[in-house]
C-alpha cells in the first residue's frame, strides 16, 4: 500500500478564551499534538481529517464532567468525569468537536488508517475492522506511550523522524489490538531481512546519519511494507532502525572525539545530532558520561598506554 512520505508532525498547541481556533483538520501526516487551553473555548473545535484517520487522545489533567462537552456526528456524548491520563479513540470521519469551561490539556494522536491496515496485514489480519467509540477509558499502554513522548512537546522540542515512524506503527498494532475488530486470517512467522535487504538497510542508514531517511524509504528499498520492514529490521538487528542509527551515531562521535581536538558543536554535527545538547543527553544515557568526561578519560588512557609502550621500547632497546 502506497504510503504518504510528509515527515511526521509534533507541536504545542497554546488556546485561552480569545482564541479564534473553530477548526482543526489534519493532513495526510502522523501528528502528535500537545493542546494546552488555559480558559474557557468561546466555541466548540471541530477536528477533522483530509484522509481516513483516528483521533486517539490522553488527558494530562483532570476536567470535572460538568464543564467538558464532546460532540460525536453531531451528536452529544455523555461523559463521566475525566482523570488524568484517560484515552478517546474516535473516528475523525464523525468530525468530533470539543468544548470546555475550564481549559484542556490533552495531548492528540492523529493516527492514519492506512498505516493501521498496514499492520494489520503484516499480522495476518485480513483487515482493521470498525473502531468502537471509546471516551474516558484507562488504558495504561497509551498512558505511558503518552509520558514517552512528552518531552518532544514542549516548546521548542522536536522528536526524531524515524523514531515517530516507529511510533506511529506501534500505536497503531496497540489501537487495533485493543480497540478493533480485527479478523484473523493467517499465522504470521517472525522473520528477519534477507541478506541483500540487510545491507540496503545498514547502508542507507549509516549514509544519513542525520535521520533524513524514513521507514518507508527503508522499506521501498527493501521491497516491503513499512510495517514488515519495521518488523523484520528489528528481527534481522534486534533493535529498532531508530535505536540502531542512535548507536551508529555514538559509534561515530566516539571515533570523532577520539581522533580529533573539534569542539562538541561540531562533533555533534558530523555525527548526524540536531544540536549540542541532544547530543549531550543521548551520549550520556546510553555510555553513562557527558562527550566531554569521555573524551578527557579516553586521552588520559591513550597517554598511559603511549607511555607504557614507549616504556616497554625503551627497555627492549637498552637490552
């Protein structure tokens, strides 16, 4: 199945009571949206979708029941009070609007229903199925798919690419396992990429260290859906192609702050990260010290071992 290639969207969304927002449609793109309203909605904000698609939700905060309105096809329904972290799953096509009193604090998946097919025939689905309109539930998975994405929200932040792709698929398996009705049709095996798929991958992805390659490159090279792709990469590597690219990028910095005297700005750069400091955060949480601390240990132990050599040499000679 043909696939959109729009990088995916994350964003913040700020509303109080001036606000002049009656309509928000999305395009043919995943999207996270983080929607804080600080006042009451002067209007009701209708949602909405230029191709088949789910508005999956998580409240952040609680809403008494009272001031909270949702309208589904036109049609008013009733809510309990709402948590935090509770889940809507609705279908965009019954252009749902929103209303409230107190403010919102949500944050929106728009999840296509393409890519949720895709999965589904991966799987051996023989198809989605209808979604049920779920409003206020638990659901402790999107809860915490939730939190992880948090930190891309806020103002200013900004979320990987390829890991958004990956993200997108695994909300999308999540939703339809929990909220479809999807009909089984064959055993799927677990298999991994062939040889020639294998380095296709690994050599596209080390040759766009900077993340500018997708999912569905990836999987157009290799002849698969993106979901086989995703799926079969992580077999044939037994990480995602994001963490995998993480580790490459590591991998390279290290070489580069090993080899070279250029300030962390730029060994950020050549190692395909956005910027400084989240090249600083990601070296720290997976090799457990800042580039700066590694760098200085690792020229300390290349001077022993120099010394030691040279040392070594010099006895050799003398003898």
């Amino acid at each position: 199945m043909a696939m959109a290639t729009l990088a995916p969207l994350t964003a913040f969304l700020s509303l109080d009571e001036s606000s002049t927002l009656r309509h928000c449609r999305a395009d043919n793109r995943f999207a996270v949206w983080r929607v804080e309203c600080t006042g009451p909605l002067p209007e009701p904000v209708r949602k909405s979708s230029d191709v088949p698609a789910l508005l999956v939700s998580m409240s952040l905060r609680a809403l008494p029941a009272k001031d909270y309105r949702l309208w589904v096809d036109g049609k008013v329904v009733p809510t309990p009070r709402i948590a935090a972290f509770r889940a809507n799953v609705i279908d965009l096509a019954a252009e749902p609007n929103i209303w409230s009193t107190l403010g919102l604090h949500y944050v929106h998946f728009h999840l296509r229903r393409s890519v949720i097919d895709d999965v589904a025939a991966d799987l051996g689905y023989e198809s989605a199925g209808p979604f049920r309109l779920s409003v206020v539930v638990p659901d402790l998975a999107l809860a915490q798919i939730t939190r992880s994405t948090l930190p891309y929200l806020g103002k200013g932040a900004g979320a990987h690419p390829l890991a958004l792709d990956q993200l997108e698929l695994i909300l999308g398996a999540h939703v339809l396992q929990r909220y479809g009705a999807p009909r089984q049709r064959r055993t799927v095996a677990m298999t991994g990429l062939a040889a020639w798929q294998r380095r296709r991958a690994a050599g596209l992805l080390a040759e766009n260290l900077d993340g500018s390659v997708r999912l569905v490159d990836l999987a157009r090279e290799c002849e698969l859906s993106v979901s086989h792709f995703a799926r079969s990469f992580k077999a044939s590597f037994g990480v995602t192609c994001h963490v995998w690219l993480t580790e490459r990028r590591i991998e390279r910095a290290k070489e580069l702050l090993a080899r070279t005297s250029e300030p962390l700005v730029d060994v950020a750069t050549r190692s395909g990260f956005g910027d400084q400091a989240a090249f600083t955060r990601t070296f720290h949480r997976m090799v457990g010290v800042t580039p700066g601390h590694w760098r200085r240990e690792h020229a300390m132990r290349t001077t022993r071992e120099e010394s030691t050599k040279g040392g070594k040499n010099r006895q050799a000679t003398a003898g």
